[in-house]
C-alpha cells in the first residue's frame, strides 16, 4: 500500500489525467474524420473521466494503472464522440415510422388432431411484413466497429500505442512527484519539526516558571554560613606525582 493522497493532490491528478485522456480522445476521434459535439458535452465527458480517475487515484499509482486508465479514458472518449456526433459521410439518422398494419387472427395448421410446426410458424409466420424485418444498425455504431475491424484495426492499435506512451510519460511524472513529495518531507522534519519542537519545550518551560513549579534560583542559593569554597584534598593533589619503590605489596605480605 502505497501513501495516501490528500483531497486536493488526488483531484489534480486526477484533472489532470482526465484533461489528457480527454484530449488525447479527441484528437484521435478528429484524425478519423469524426465530428465534435457542443462543449456542454465535453464538459460531461470530461466530468465522467474526472469522476473515475479520482475514484482510483486515492493512493500512489502504479505505472500499470496510469497507462491502463489513460488507454482506457481515451477510448472512451473517441466511442463516446462517435456515438454523439458521427463522422463526416455518416448517413443522416432518420426515424422511420413502422405503419401500424391490422393483425389477424393466428389460423393454427393442424394435422390428425396434432400441432404441425413450430410456434414461429404458428404464431408469427402468416402475420403481414414478418418476413421482411430486418436488423438495422445506426451509423455511428457501424463506424465505431469499421474504426476497430478491418484494415482500420492497425489505426486503432496505432491510437492505442500512442496512449501508451503517453501514459508511461504520465507515470514518470507520478513518480516524481512523490519522490519531491518524499524529500520536501524530509526537509520540513529537519528546516521546521526539530525547531518548532525545541520552541514548544521552551515555552513549556516558560510556563512551568509562570506557575511556579519551577524556581529559576534554587541552585543559586548560599548555604547557611555562606559561601564556602570547594577544595580538593591533598592526597587527591599529589596523586600523581608520589612514585613508590620496591617490590610490589602482595609480594611482602606473602
């Protein structure tokens, strides 16, 4: 577990990979021929990213998680512009009104008493136009599968490659930072924690004095006949300048 980011350095981290994921997303949207929408979408779009990086971004991120979360991001970001705006040559979306044909009653074939058939085919099959549905996928989803498959595939990768690259960029910078981080706390503990600490013992002395529980003249007092110099024997003086000779004490007492 890594340290743990404040309020305000997650969320500027946090913008700050959204700012980039977001650009990053739009940049490769437009290099496709995609269109932009207005700028309240991309201030939501941008919400979305900030939302999610912060949420992920509480501690010190790996190299891992920045790419990943920056790759991720600017896919979402180009998905998002093309499901909201489209590229140039997009058929326009138009809303086709379904005419609303009378059913009619459901004739059930039956042979000897038995169901002949599946359900479809009884139910559904005799019904007007059943035979001509058909599946159709708007044009922004068509173009956003065409920009991952086919020859637009080594596009999407190269896309993919380059936010790569930018997230390892951003990794770098996130160990940067907390390494600054890691000295400029160690420089605070030396330059203000050690002095600031010394000033609350003093004033903790200081208010000790204020009360009373210290008396700055208890060593200062004489004794009771005055002042007496302190001088040391005389054997302790001459100490080192006696120099016995003979045979050493333990051999005469033997």
């Amino acid at each position: 577990m890594g340290p743990t980011a404040g309020p305000a350095l997650r969320w500027c981290r946090a913008a700050l990979l959204a700012a980039v994921a977001t650009g990053s997303g739009a940049v490769a949207h437009v290099s496709s021929g995609g269109l932009l929408p207005g700028r309240t979408a991309f201030l939501l779009l941008f919400a979305v990213c900030l939302s999610a990086a912060g949420a992920l971004l509480g501690r010190r991120a790996t190299t891992l998680r920045v790419v990943v979360l920056l790759m991720a991001g600017q896919t979402f970001i180009h998905g998002a512009l093309t499901a909201m705006s489209g590229h140039r040559g997009d058929p326009p979306l138009a809303r086709t009104v379904v005419p609303r044909v009378p059913v009619r009653a459901a004739h059930v074939p039956a042979g000897d008493g038995r169901r002949v058939g599946s359900l479809y085919d009884q139910l559904y099959a005799q019904q007007p136009g059943a035979a001509r549905t058909q599946l159709t996928v708007p044009a922004p989803v068509q173009h956003l599968l065409a920009d991952l498959t086919g020859p637009h595939a080594v596009m999407a990768l190269a896309h993919l490659a380059a936010a790569a690259v930018v997230g390892l960029w951003l990794a770098r910078g996130e160990r940067a930072l907390w390494s600054i981080f890691a000295i400029a706390a160690d420089g605070l503990g030396a330059v203000v924690c050690r002095p600031l600490a010394a000033c609350v013992r003093a004033l903790a002395v200081l208010a000790a004095l204020a009360h009373g529980a210290l008396d700055p003249r208890a060593r200062l007092r004489p004794a009771a006949g005055g002042w007496r110099p302190v001088r040391p024997p005389a054997s302790a003086l001459l100490t080192g300048s006696l120099v016995r000779r003979g045979p050493p004490p333990a051999l005469l007492a033997a």
